[in-house]
C-alpha cells in the first residue's frame, strides 16, 4: 500500500539527513521526497511516498516522532488530501513536429518553456496520472531527459 506521509520539521541542517537514515537503516523505500520550507520561516514539510502496510508505517511514525527535530507526523493517505507534482520532459522535436507537440502540451495545461533546434522542453503539474498519461504520449517524439519533483501533498479541510 502507498501512504503519503508528511513531516513537518524544524529548518535546520542535518534534519533531512536524519529522517532518510531513518528509511535506510531500515531498509525502507522511498519512492519520493520533496522539502521546503512551510509558512512558517524556521520550519519545513518533507513529504514522502513509501510503500507498507498499516503496522510498517505504524512502526515508522513512531521512529520520525522520536528524532528531536520532528513537530508532526502525518499520514495523509488516511485521509481526503491533494497531490501534486510537477516534471519536465525535455523531448525530440523538429520544425514539422513542434506544432503537434505543442498542441499535445496545451492539451494538458503543460507549457513549452524552451525551444530549441532540435528539442523542447514542456512543463507539467498535476497528478500522477495525468503525468503518466502526458509522459506516454511524448515518448513517440523520443524523450531526451525526464526531470521530475517529489510528490507534495496537503489534507483537505481544516486538518
């Protein structure tokens, strides 16, 4: 099962080190992870996506809890939440295809922010689908480079 699990942490260095050596000591995975800072100055969010059952993940709150530098510990697979992540496909393109690629790109809400002579490079941000989705119809022009961000991710609501 994937859970979505945002922590929220103080801003200082050696925080983002600990909590990874955290999963890696314990031979956890982690298919993403994306940090900034927060609204509030001197905290940060890290948002991970990891791969567990309910008392794997149980387990591994506990150990966040303990680390000085963590506040919170959320979960936010348990509930009503957004996720978002954004990419950027850098993709084969000549004067005859660039039209087709940037009606495809427009079709997704995804912007070209370079052309080049033989490439361009489109911009992306939704969710994991809809990333997929633009991503498969891309490879036909051939993908030179793929860059893609971490999920993040918010609860809904007041939580």
């Amino acid at each position: 099962m994937k859970h979505i699990i945002a922590v929220i942490v103080d801003n200082k260095p050696g925080v983002l080190a600990r909590v990874a050596g955290l999963f890696s000591r314990r031979a956890y995975n982690i298919d993403s992870l994306a940090v900034g800072p927060t609204e509030t100055k001197d905290v940060s969010r890290i948002t991970l996506v990891v791969h567990g059952n309910d008392e794997i993940l149980e387990q591994i709150s506990k150990q966040l809890n303990k680390l000085p530098d963590v506040k919170k510990v959320l979960d936010l697979s348990q509930g009503e939440f957004i996720s978002r992540e954004m990419v950027l496909f850098k993709v084969n393109a000549t004067p005859k295809t660039r039209h087709e690629i940037y009606a495809l790109a427009s079709t997704f809400r995804a912007k070209v922010i370079d052309i080049a002579e033989g490439s361009m490079i489109i911009e992306a941000t939704g969710d994991t689908a809809k990333i997929e989705g633009l991503e498969a119809l891309l490879e036909k022009y051939g993908l030179q480079a793929v860059a893609r961000t971490g999920k993040l991710a918010l609860s809904r609501g007041r939580k």
